[in-house]
C-alpha cells in the first residue's frame, strides 16, 4: 500500500507542477500579448502624429494663403484709395477749369 501511496502522491505532485508551469506559460504568454498590444498603440499613436503635422503644415499653408490674400486685398484697397484721390483731383481741376470759364467771359466783356 505504501508504494501504491507514494506512487499517488508523485503523480499527484506532478500533476500539480504541470498546472503551475501552465499557469506560469499562460501568464508569461498574456504578457507577451500585452506588449504586441502596447507596440500597436504606439504605431498607432505615431500614424496619428504624423497626420496631426501634416495637418498642421496644411494649416500653416492655408494660413500663408491667407496672409497673402489679405496683403492683396490690403493694396488693392491703397490702390483704390489711390484712384479715390486721382478723381477727386480731376474732379478739382475741371471745377477750377469750370470756374475760371466763368470768369474769362466776364472780364473779357468788361
């Protein structure tokens, strides 16, 4: 009885280690789980900061685009003001020219 005993109590133990050691590969196979999980999220993570700076070049371009527009619509505004001018100038003068072909009549009758 008693070899048949010990012969139980190995089998017994043994099984015991192999649950252990199969606990142990499950865990160290979930962490290898979890870091091919981490090494993903960082791709990922770099794909999203890629196309956040590509997002900010774009930004950066549509804001140059617009300063441009802006310093266009700015001299087109200062050559507007600039014509304003002009033609009142003009407008003056021919009041002026206006004026003094009233005059010129007047004192040549006199």
């Amino acid at each position: 009885m008693n070899g048949i005993d010990n012969a139980i109590a190995r089998a017994i133990h043994a099984i015991v280690k192999a649950t252990y050691r199969m606990k142990n590969f499950i865990y160290g196979l979930n962490n290898v789980i979890y870091g091919l999980n981490n090494a993903i999220y960082g791709i990922l993570k770099a794909i999203y900061g890629v196309f956040n700076s590509i997002n900010g070049i774009s930004n950066a371009i549509n804001g140059i685009r617009n300063s441009i527009d802006g310093l266009n619509n700015g001299i087109n505004g200062l050559k507007n003001a600039i014509n304003g001018i002009n033609n009142s100038t003009n407008g003056l003068n021919n009041s002026i020219n206006g004026i003094n072909g009233i005059r010129n009549p007047l004192n040549s009758s006199i």
